[in-house]
C-alpha cells in the first residue's frame, strides 16, 4: 500500500480500478520549409485549427442539459482561445517569414503566451496558462495526426489518472461516470478543479508522480478532501473509507436541504452568504447554491484571450446578463484586477514587465495609471446599475490618493453619462477590498468615504506574510490563522462596525468551513465563496451561536503562537470553546 498527496480540489471518496489517460505529446518536428511549400504549410496548419474548433463544437453538443453552467462556459472559453489571433494567425507569420514548420511555429508563440501568464501576480489569471496549452495541445495532436479524444476504451466506474486535463476533458469523463480522477499538475482555482467540483467528481491534482507510479488496473482510493490518493489499499484501508464514504453522502444530502434555509445563527443573526463568479455562466451555480447574491464578480476575464481590450457595450451586456439574473440581490463588481504584465489585455505589449508583479502596476494602481483601460469600464457599470442592485468594489487599495482619485473619476464618468441622458443609479455603492496590510491598519480612515469593506484574504494573507501562494518552496508558510493574519482581519472589522458599514469576505478563508465559526466569533455577517462551499457554511452558521463565539474569538486573538491558534480553532469546531 503506498500514499501519495496532492491539492484535494473536489470533496468526496471514491474506490475503484486505474485508468491510466496517455496525453504525452512525442517530439516536435522542427525543420525547415521550402519556399515553394509555404502555402501548403500554412493550410495544413489552419487545417488542424479547423480540425481542433469542430472537435470543441462537438464536444459543446454532447455536454448534457443537466451539467452545470461551468462546463458550458470552459468549451467556450477554448473555443475563444482558439479564434484569438495569437493562436489562430501569429503561427501562419512565423510560417511565411521564418519558413519554420507548423508545429514550431506554434510552440514557439504559445511559449511567449505562457511566458507571459506566468510573469502575472494574480494566481486566476496566471492559471490561464493552463487553458493555452491545453489548446496549443489540441492543434498540436491534428498536426501530428494524433486523435485528441482517448476516453473510447474508458468504462464506468473507473478511477482516471492523468498528467493533466482539458475542460472538455473533465466534461466527458462525468459523461462517462467516472468515479474520480488525479493528475500529475493543476490546482484548486484551475479550471479542471472548478469543474471537478461543480460536477462532484472526487480529484485530487498536483500529485507530481500520479502517472509515473500507477498502473492500469491497480486499486485505488482517491480521497478529495483530504489530498489523498492510495495505491492497492488493504481490507481494512478499503473498509475504513467505505464507511467514510457513506457518511459523506449522507451528509451532502442533509446540506442540499439546507438550499432554501435562511442562514441565520442559533442566537438569530441573520448572515449573508455570497458567491464569487468569474463569468456570467457561473450565476446558475450561485442561485443553486441559494445564494445571497453575488459578492465578487472578477471581471478581469472579459479582457483575456484577446488582443483588445472589451469594449463599453461589450462590458456592459455582461454586467447586465449577471444583475438581471439576480433580480433583487446585490452584485458586487471588481473593478479590473490584472497584474503588472499587460500583454494580454488589450494589446500593450510595450509595457515594460515588472520584476516583482506582485508589488508593481497592478489592480487599480493600472486603471488610474490607464484611464482609457478603466473609464469605460466605470462606464459600463454604472449603466448596469440602473439594472439592479449593484455595488462597485475597488482592489487593492493602499491609499486614501488613490481611493479619492478613483471617487474624482466616477464623479466625472456619472456627469457625462448625464450628459448623455444615460441611466444609472445615483446612490450607487462603492466599497473598498482590504487585501493590503496598509488598508487593513488604516481601515478607520478609508470607511467615511466607502460604503463598504470587503476583505480579500488570499492577498492579505501573501502580503502579510510575505510569501508566494503559489511557490512549493514557500507555500507551507501560507496561514490564514497566523496571528498577524487575524488581528488585520479583526481591525477591519471593528473600522466596519464603528463606520456602521458592513464588511464582508470574499478570499478563500471565507468559504472554508474550519474557518466559520471563528470569523462568526470575530463579527463578521458577511461571506463571499466558490458556490460549491456555500450550504457546508451555512450549516456551520446555523448551528453556531454569535454571541458565544465572540469570547472565543477574543481569546484566540491574545494567543502567542500560531500553533496554539490551531489549536482553539479546533476547540472552537468541536464545541469545547464556545460556550
């Protein structure tokens, strides 16, 4: 028996035989192309894109009503790739200018995209790397005259390990009723893992080795939650998790009930409990989920896999589908959040790279750097305020300039839109995001000219921290409940309270239910998550009582050290602390 152990991106256990999915591409052919032969080049090479744009049509045709909207969204997502000029059209100049082979061509201008991705700060935005090669991989396959589809041979109930996959893939293998799956890359904010999860499919991703040491046919256990995947489990490891697994269903089908109950606490808070999406599609999983509303809506992908930036109209229409499909319920919108490397956003491509993205031209220090970047953007959503309940949030805020520069240019935007007699909401909310530690330390002084706080913990938490999320080296240092990490937490709060206006939270610690009853504790009534986390919160929420948890809370802040911190936490969710 041997354990291996990765990100767990999807809950749930799943038992069962190996299948292990060959994606390996062989050696690239480069060569050389004579000057007779570059027209045939050419054409086998929009031969192979043609190819990989019907074979992504297909695929969206068999995607059942029944799958969630997310699927529908990531086929679309590649088909847009695969129509972006940088895919479809810098190849063929390579080709005639360079008289490189097709396959050449295309690598070498699908590196300087991935090079690019991976220069960005924001991890969601960086991960898009992963969608790039996933397409270049498809064209790649119908040059080499490979079939990209290997599921035929696949059969129900199988356990799939991959060394990674596509969107498309990820569709066909629930089409096929796999019962889990593991690769060798990915994350829990890549596509594949958003999928995995929105279809309930067990996976476990970033196994480095999953491929290397699995066999067809092996027994397997893939435990989603924890990150585990065991090889040839023995009668008492396949008993324990037959047991585990029952209750985990039984408990999923006590959390659907929980889909039209309001989430209020045992002493009668009433918390509101929002969902972040990242496109419209994503609004079928938040209104399934029962969702408050939307409390972070990224609009940051409206401007990638494209060479210019979207227009007004184009910015607006999103808006609007996401506002009208939450008649009245709030819909936070962020403001653009790309990172320093603007190549992807509209074509600026002579912006110099920052060498340390993560402290540079980012977030609204880009949009007040490049107002014709932003203005349009308030444009857009000010016009969909007129909708519905929309509320606008500004990231990463460091400074009451920048906050007062962003105010200016609204004031500006709403007397033209006046001007030209276009409606929107004059009492329009704007909040601020605290994910800066230098926000958080003067939230008092940013809340008289917001109406709301909203705490983005991912950066907060790498900020204060001074750790890269996303770096195996560093990563283990990553802790929500570090002391320094939750007296910022509980500084915005009190700011929030004493300025009588609400503060919410939108990072990943608000959707993590280890993490509810202290927050609850610390006062905040307001969290913002990934859809699939909302009911696990929910049921936290109404068996705890604030009241009591807020000792608890305060005792947990007067803590040393970080591992007693752990500790009370775990005290606090098995109720020994919080009455």
């Amino acid at each position: 028996m041997l354990a291996l152990h990765g990100a767990g991106v999807s809950d749930g256990i799943a038992i069962g035989k190996a299948f292990v999915l060959e994606r390996e591409l062989p050696p690239l052919p480069q060569y050389e192309i004579a000057k007779h032969a570059i027209d045939a080049e050419v054409a086998r090479f929009r031969g192979a894109v043609d190819a990989a744009r019907q074979q992504l049509a297909s695929i969206r045709t068999h995607i059942p009503a029944s799958a969630p909207a997310e699927a529908m969204s990531f086929i679309d997502t590649h088909l847009l790739i695969l129509d972006d000029k940088m895919i479809s059209e810098v190849p063929v100049e390579i080709i005639r200018h360079e008289r490189r082979n097709a396959e050449w061509a295309l690598r070498s201008q699908s590196d300087e995209l991935v090079a690019m991705f991976e220069r960005m700060d924001d991890v969601y935005l960086r991960n898009k790397k992963i969608d790039v090669n996933q397409v270049v991989e498809r064209v790649l396959r119908n040059l080499l005259m490979e079939t990209p589809e290997q599921h035929e041979a696949l059969s129900a109930g199988g356990i799939v390990i991959a060394h990674d996959l596509t969107p498309a893939d990820t569709v066909m293998l629930k089409h096929k009723r796999v019962r889990a799956f593991v690769t060798d890359m990915g994350g829990p904010i890549s596509h594949t893992a958003i999928l995995a999860r929105s279809l309930g499919i067990p996976a476990v991703l970033s196994v480095h080795s999953a491929t290397r040491f699995i066999r067809h046919g092996e027994d397997l256990i893939v435990d989603g939650k924890r990150g585990v995947l065991i090889i040839g489990p023995d009668t008492r490891t396949l008993q324990e998790y037959r047991r585990l697994k029952q209750r985990i269903l039984e408990r999923q089908r006590e959390l659907n009930r929980l889909r039209r109950s309001p989430a209020i606490t045992l002493d009668g808070k009433r918390i509101s409990l929002f969902a972040n999406i990242e496109l419209p599609a994503d609004v079928k999983a938040a209104t399934q989920a029962g969702a408050s509303g939307i409390g972070l809506y990224r609009t940051e992908f409206l401007f990638m896999n494209r060479v210019g930036s979207p227009s007004e109209e184009e910015q607006f229409r999103s808006y609007v589908k996401v506002v009208k499909a939450m008649p009245g319920k709030p819909v936070t919108i962020r403001t653009l959040d790309l990172g320093a490397d603007k190549q992807v956003d509209g074509g600026r491509g002579d912006a110099p790279a920052s060498l340390n993205p993560a402290l540079g031209l980012r977030a609204v220090r880009l949009c007040l750097h490049d107002t014709a970047l932003f203005r349009p953007q308030l444009r857009a959503i000010l016009r969909a305020s007129a909708f519905g309940r929309v509320r606008l949030m500004i990231p990463m805020l460091s400074s009451q300039d920048e906050l007062f520069r962003v105010l200016d240019l609204i004031e500006e935007v709403k007397h033209e839109l006046r001007r030209e007699k276009q409606k929107f909401s004059r009492k329009l909310p704007i909040g601020g995001m605290i994910e800066v530690p230098a926000a958080a330390i003067s939230a008092d002084l940013f809340a008289p000219y917001l109406d709301f706080f909203s705490i983005g913990t991912n950066d907060l938490i790498q900020y204060t921290l001074a750790i890269d999320r996303v770096d195996d080296a560093v990563s283990y240092l990553y802790d929500p409940l570090h002391p320094s990490v939750l007296r910022l937490i509980r500084l915005t709060i009190e700011a929030g309270r004493r300025a009588r206006i609400p503060v919410a939270m939108c990072g990943e610690m608000a959707g993590d239910p280890r993490y509810t009853r202290l927050l609850l504790g610390l006062g905040l009534n307001e969290f913002s998550m990934h859809p699939a986390t909302l009911l696990a919160v929910k049921r936290i929420v109404r068996e705890s009582s604030q009241k009591a948890l807020a000792g608890s809370a305060a005792r947990t802040l007067k803590l040393l050290t970080t591992r007693n911190v752990h500790a009370m936490v775990e005290k606090l969710n098995s109720g020994l602390d919080a009455h």
